[in-house]
C-alpha cells in the first residue's frame, strides 16, 4: 500500500512498442522516464530465446514484457523497482537490436516483492544431465535447496548437503560443499553427483515467473527449481521415524509402536511418546527450540518388546533438542552438537 501511494505521487506514464514477442519502448529521445520493474522476468522471443523484464507505467497497470536491457541497471529478482531511465536513439540501429537504449540514471524506490532466491525454499524441476539435456529429477527423488544468510543447505537425494554461498545482485557463488554420507540406488547416486557439480558451477541466477534458473559461467540454464511449499510446525502433526538411541546413532521407530507429537500456536505441545501420552510447552525462534518439562500418564507397556526404552530415550531427545528444519514432509530435531535427536514424517 505504501508503495503503491509512492507510485501514485511520482508516477509518470510511458508508451509501449511491440517487437518479436517481448515489449520495448519507444521514447522521444534524450528524454528521461519513469519505469516500474516487476520482481520477476518471464521468458520471451526476439532474435531467438530470451528472458525479458517486465515493466509497466503505472502501480495499477498490468506488467507487460520489456524487450530491450536497461544499461547500468544491477537487476535482482524478488524487488519491485521504480527507475527513471534515460532514452538515447541508436544511429545506427544494430541488426535485431531497439532502435533506443535505455540508461539507469536513479533507482527511485526498491522494495522487496514476490519471490526471492533468499527466502523460499526451492526443489528440483530440472537439471542439466551428463549428455547436456534437461532432464527431470528421479521419479519419487527429493532434491532440495535453501540459501540464507550466507550458507546454503538441502537434500541432493540420497545425502543432505550444506555449504556457504555468496549473493552479489543476481551473481551467485556457491563454494564449499559437503554432504552426508549415505548411499542410494545407482540412479539415484549418479543425479546427486550430477546436481552437487552443477551446484558448484553456478554463478548467476534468475527467477522467471515462479522458476528459478541457476546458469554457469557459459550462460546455460543448468538448473531449475520450483517453489517448494513446505509444511510448519503448527501445520499438521508429525511422527517420529528414527530416534537417537544414545550410543551416538539413531534407531528406528519399532514395528507396531507410533510416537507421534503435535505443535500448538499457543505454544502447547502433546502427542503419544508409543506407550504414554505427554504434554508440555515449546518454545521456538527462527530454527531455535526449546522444551519445557513435559508431563505424561504412567502406564507400563511390555509391547512390543523395547517400548518403554524407546520412550524413555524419546523424551530424553525432546530435552536436548536445540534446533529444528523441515525440509518437504520431514522434521528434524538436533542438538547443540547438530546430532540428529529426532526424525519426523508429516501425519496424513
């Protein structure tokens, strides 16, 4: 809304000149506009393939592809942007090329808008494969990737990665890449080195409607991710798959036993620990989490054989749990140690 009064205040209009699928815009020459650029680009056509930005002359008008590059103008997706430009006539006009250039002369006003590389969680669309084709990810595979705050994290398929990276306008540099150590079928393995590699090659981005695109040092699009819509803690509840049996492992959930535990907004916390039920309070604060003590009924189960061991050591994970993550329908609960405590799947 604040945004949109400024425009209103300082908005001036700005003819539209259609050439080859993307819009350029025809200026009396010399002259200096106001444009507004939305947060994201959307793929066009003029001498060949291209991705265009996309422009409008007013805060309530529609966006409509912008076909020529606007020079000086350092765009990142994920930003509303209203710029005055300066419009030159060409003389002569290059082959394929707008008869004007435009010039950055003033970044009027930049808000953040739309999606962004540094606060969305992004999974695999698409990457390049060994033969240089765009292939989709494995059937049923989950590859994933999150940067914030410098470092850059996900699941490669078989094998959590994590890393630091670096974000400079739309230049992007991923640098120190590590990885559990897990092994997965030979289809799902030879994807994963394929992406880690890609990865590490990438030095620009952009987004394009809702698509982000990784490119290499060559300008190819070797990756692409979608939005992942990922679940909250609050969201659903959660069973528990794998728990920390203490001897510096994890230990899968026993056959014919479920703990499960549900997050509350008003931060409450309850659910089944296999034999008896609990509830108590959490605390939590961007990835941080905190238990306080919590309370359960007093039954005695001798089945399966182990549950009650089980529970004790789940309840004991909930006390040193520190930090969580939810990557698509998993949870995670990890010590100060970054130890795994607890794994989680989504309740249907």
């Amino acid at each position: 809304m604040i945004l949109k009064m400024f425009f209103r205040l300082v908005g001036m209009g700005f003819a539209a000149l259609f050439l080859a699928g993307c819009q350029s815009n025809s200026f009396v020459s010399g002259t200096v506009k106001n444009v507004y650029v939305g947060p994201a680009m959307v793929d066009g056509t003029g001498a060949g393939p291209m991705t265009c930005l996309m422009v409008k002359d007013t805060p309530e008008g529609k966006y409509t592809p912008f076909y020529s590059p606007i020079a000086g103008f350092d765009y990142v997706p994920g930003f509303d942007y209203f710029l005055e430009v300066k419009v030159t006539e060409r003389d002569p006009v290059p082959a394929d090329a707008s008869k004007f250039e435009y010039t950055l002369m003033n970044v009027v006003f930049k808000a953040p808008a739309g999606l962004a590389i540094d606060s969305t969680a992004w999974k695999l669309a698409g990457y390049e494969s060994v033969s240089g084709t765009m292939e989709p990810p494995v059937h049923n595979s989950i590859v994933n990737l999150r940067i914030a705050e410098g470092h850059v994290s996900g699941n490669a398929g078989a094998n959590r990665f994590f890393g630091d990276c670096s974000l400079n306008g739309s230049k992007l540099k991923i640098k120190t890449i590590g990885s559990s150590m897990m092994m997965g079928t030979p289809e799902l393995m030879a994807q994963e080195k394929q992406f880690l590699k890609l990865l590490g090659e990438s030095v620009d981005y952009q987004i394009v409607g809702t698509e982000l695109r990784l490119r290499n040092a060559d300008g190819r699009v070797v990756l692409k991710f979608n939005p992942l819509v990922e679940p909250t803690l609050t969201s659903n509840g959660w069973k528990a798959i794998l728990i920390n049996n203490g001897k510096g492992g994890v230990s899968s959930v026993l056959q014919e036993s479920e703990i499960t535990i549900e997050f509350k907004d008003q931060g409450r916390v309850s659910g089944s620990s296999g034999c008896n039920s609990f509830s108590g309070g959490y605390e939590s604060e961007g990835n941080a989490i905190s238990f306080s003590p919590l309370a359960g009924t007093r039954r005695m189960c001798s089945e399966p054989e182990g549950v009650m061991e089980q529970e004790s050591l789940f309840l004991q994970a909930l006390e040193v749990a520190c930090t969580y993550s939810i990557y698509e329908n998993k949870l995670e609960l990890r010590d100060a140690q970054g130890a795994l405590q607890v794994s989680l799947i989504k309740q249907d």
